[in-house]
C-alpha cells in the first residue's frame, strides 16, 4: 500500500493557518479563560513543532512555564519599575523582564 505523503508547503500553510487561527482565540476576551488556555498552549506546541515564532501580538500575553494566559489582574500581576515592566504569573510565580520602550535599546 502507497504510503500518503504531504509536501512541505501545505504543511507549512496548515501551520501558518492554525497559528492564525488560535491566535485570534487568545485575543478574543469574550471567550473563557480555560478555552484561551487551552489556545495558548497549542499555539505554543504547534509553533515548536512547525519551528515558528510565535505571533508578536501574543506573545507577551503567554507565560513561557506554564502555557496559561497572562490577563492583567487575573492571571498576571504587572509592575512597572526603572522604565521595566515586570509581569509576574500568579500561577506558577514566573517573572518576565521587559523594557519599557524599545527605542531605549538601540
């Protein structure tokens, strides 16, 4: 029996497809928080497996440890201290460093 086979474009193109498509769950605040979860963490195992960054838009709202939705107030307790924001999971306790600005850097 043939075995079927995918060429590397329409992979790649399914990939980019669900990416877009999980993105657009996290961003949507209308949904559950656990739906969004469940988002961000195939978001994050379909970019590792396609080799992918994951979308600029979201990246920031995802915890790097425990793949769960970083909402202000509710999952994440955000500071800002010497021009750095400072976001801190209230599940897992993970901090996440960020400049304020970006053209601070260059």
């Amino acid at each position: 029996m043939k075995r079927r086979s995918r060429d590397r474009k329409t992979r790649v193109q399914r990939a980019e497809q669900a990416i877009s498509h999980l993105e657009n769950i996290i961003l949507d605040t209308s949904l559950d928080l656990d739906i969004r979860n469940s988002a961000a963490e195939d978001i994050f195992r379909t970019c590792m497996r396609h080799n992918r960054t994951i979308p600029e838009s979201v990246k920031a709202m995802i915890c790097r440890e425990c793949k769960g939705i970083l909402v202000p107030s509710k999952t994440a307790r955000i500071r800002i201290r010497d021009r750095i924001r400072i976001t801190t999971c209230l599940i897992c306790s993970r901090t996440r460093r960020l400049p304020l600005f970006q053209e601070e850097l260059n």
